[in-house]
C-alpha cells in the first residue's frame, strides 16, 4: 500500500485524476464555458439561501449543476476522488470550466467536510441524470493507493454528514442490497469506473458503513468518553478559554474537543478553546438544532451532547 500526500494545487493533479474526477466527460466545449462563466458570477447570491449541512466547514460553490431537483433526495451514492485531494482543492476543481462535473459534498482525509453543490440542486456526478437526481453525492479522499484506502478520520466524518443528510431528508434507514433496490448506490453501476475503490465496496458489502450510519439514526451510537464536570461560573466556555482565562479548566476543555472529533471533527485535544474549537461546536450546535448559538459550550449544548453518552 502505498501512502499519498495531500494534493493541494491544482497543478499537482494528473491526467487521470482528472478524467476520473470529470466522469470521463473530457475537455469542454463552448456552451459548458458559457454556463460556467455566468453560474460563477452570480454564485455567491444564488447559494447564499440553499441547504449544505451544518458540518460543512467550508463552501466551495461549484457552477456545475442542474436546478432544481427533478426527485425528491431519497438516494446516496459515495464516490472516491482516486487522490489525495484536500476537501478544499477537490471543490476547485469543480470550479474548473474543464471539469464540467461536481458533487454535493467532499470529505478529506484529516475528516474535513467542504460542500459544493446546495442539496436543492443535483450535482453532475454520477454520469447519469436520474441517479443524481435523487441522490445527494459526496467524494472522499484516498490516503493510500495500490490499493486505494480511506483514512480513519474520513470515514468517520462520511458517516457522519450521511447520517445528517439521512435525518434531515426523511430518509429513516440506509440499506445496500447489491443492486439498485437499496438506497445505497454504486456509481459503478452507472458508468464504466472503478469508482467506488474495493475499499468502500467492501465496507458496503459487509454491512458496516450502512450499520454506522444506522446506529446514528437509531440512537445507538454511544460515546465512551468523558464530558466535561464543570461549566465556568459565567455560564458556559467560550474562545480564549483554557489559555487567557479559565486556565485551570484546559483538562475540560479537552474533553469537549475528543467528544467533537468523536463527532467527526479533527481538533488538536490541547486544552485551548480557540477558533477551530468554537466553529466545532457551533456546527454541532447547528446539528442539533439549536437556534441562537455561538459556539460557546454551555448547559444547553452539554445537555445535547448527554445524549450521546
């Protein structure tokens, strides 16, 4: 197995990675170029309103896309990006007008969740309209090839955005049967691709990716670990934390960071509430539907968080 850095420049991608993030689609044409050029200018104000999930960490709006939906989501397909790209370059490719495909969402291997395409719209990327359609679509990064592997961290955080994506479409159970009857697809089955890699196959054969993704919807996910025992006389913990104030509590501080990588995240467990912790926590705050929040980890959102334990 060979292990793979990760790509950040565009310029570091090669031929095949491209073919294969293009679905074999090739160079543009005219009219892709058009449409590309006049989607990016008005982008910004167009996804401003649509629906990406609270665990995104970042938006890298792609102009590829149809609008709106012609189904209802009631699909999810998982495709692997054959590279070690970073969620955020894989969204920049998408932008690329030689590209002409993208997906909903991306997941890098350190479990960074970028979207692309609003769940509203249906991503070009499955080579096949009425899959994408129904389907929300999400590439994941390799840490390794020959053969392909997806890192512990992007697993994780993949279970996780499915599992959201699940919850907040109605979607109850996700179920793989093999063939086109579950909810679960191949883009295989679709297009002439090895995509997914036998790493995600065997994942979906054996029933463990649709099981942990189950667990979630059903409750039964647990957390082994600890929560923080005290919340500081203001009321709750807040940036700064652990380091400019309230020192003594960076051993609390660092059980609300491994709960929330638990949770898909990849924070440094260090003790300090800074940025990253705060926008992690506002996303599980989102995530739970908690209204008027800013990131700051009081009772409410420890109550949230008892859930899990």
């Amino acid at each position: 197995m060979e292990e793979l850095k990760v790509i950040e420049s565009l310029d570091e991608l090669t031929e095949e990675q491209k073919l294969e993030l293009s679905d074999g689609r090739g160079n543009t044409n005219s009219v892709a170029h058009l449409v590309a050029s006049l989607r990016a200018s008005a982008k910004t104000a167009v996804y401003a309103s649509k629906t990406y999930s609270p665990l995104a960490s970042m938006i890298v709006a792609s102009p590829f896309y149809t609008a709106p939906r012609f189904y209802k989501i009631s699909h999810i397909v998982v495709h692997h990006m054959s590279g070690n790209l970073s969620a955020r370059l894989c969204g920049r490719w998408f932008q690329n007008p030689s590209a002409r495909c993208s997906s909903n969402y991306g997941v890098g291997s350190d479990g960074t969740i970028a979207g692309y395409v609003p769940e509203e719209f249906r991503a070009w990327t499955t080579g096949n309209w009425q899959i994408d359609h129904k389907a929300i679509t999400i590439e994941v990064a390799d840490d390794c090839s020959s053969p392909w592997h997806c890192s512990d961290k992007a697993y994780k955080a993949t279970v996780r955005l499915v599992a959201d994506i699940c919850k907040r479409n109605g979607i109850k159970k996700l179920t793989f049967t093999g063939d086109k009857n579950g909810n679960l697809h191949w883009h295989r089955w679709y297009q002439n691709t090895d995509c997914p890699a036998s790493w995600w196959m065997a994942k979906e054969r054996s029933g463990e990716f649709t099981r942990d993704v189950n667990d979630i919807l059903n409750g039964k996910a647990k957390y082994t670990g600890k929560l923080p025992s005290k919340i500081p006389k203001r009321g709750y913990y807040r940036i700064g934390d652990g380091y400019e104030t309230y020192k003594g509590y960076t051993g609390q501080i660092k059980r609300i960071q491994a709960f929330l990588n638990w949770r898909g995240e990849s924070l440094a467990v260090d003790g300090f509430y800074g940025e990253k912790t705060n926008k992690a926590v506002l996303r599980f705050q989102k995530a739970e539907g908690m209204k008027g929040t800013h990131g700051n980890w009081g009772k409410g959102t420890q109550e949230k968080a008892e859930k899990y334990c």
